[in-house]
C-alpha cells in the first residue's frame, strides 16, 4: 500500500506540478484543445490536459490493485 501511495504521489508531481523547458515531443500529437502540448523552448508543463485528466484513472488503478 506505501508503494501505490508514493507511486500515486509521484505521478500527480510529475504530471500537476512538474515544469519544465526542455521539449520532450518526439512524435506528431492529436489535434484539439484536450491533446494540446507546449512546443519549442516555453517554460511550462508538458503534459496535455487529457493526460492531467486521465492520471487519477491510474491513481486508481494502483490503489485498487493493492486490495485484490
């Protein structure tokens, strides 16, 4: 259970929180304001607001595993 729960909180740090000038976009991304992504050298979170939301749904699914 401590190794979901630290797992869980590194995953919010790194997807929330982490901020970041280098740009990690190897490949072509999705269109739309949910799959948009900063380019270049901009200071800012790399993450896409579809990847902030779809974190707590791993969230889960590591919590979840520890009781089954």
């Amino acid at each position: 259970m401590i190794v979901s729960i630290l797992e869980s909180g590194y995953l919010i740090f790194m997807f929330i929180f982490f901020k970041t000038s280098i740009d990690f976009n190897v490949l072509k991304s999705p269109t739309g304001k949910w799959f948009k992504h900063l380019i270049g050298e901009e200071y800012g979170g790399r993450i896409c607001p579809f990847g902030k939301v779809a974190i707590f749904a791993l969230i889960f699914i590591f919590i979840v595993i520890v009781y089954f």
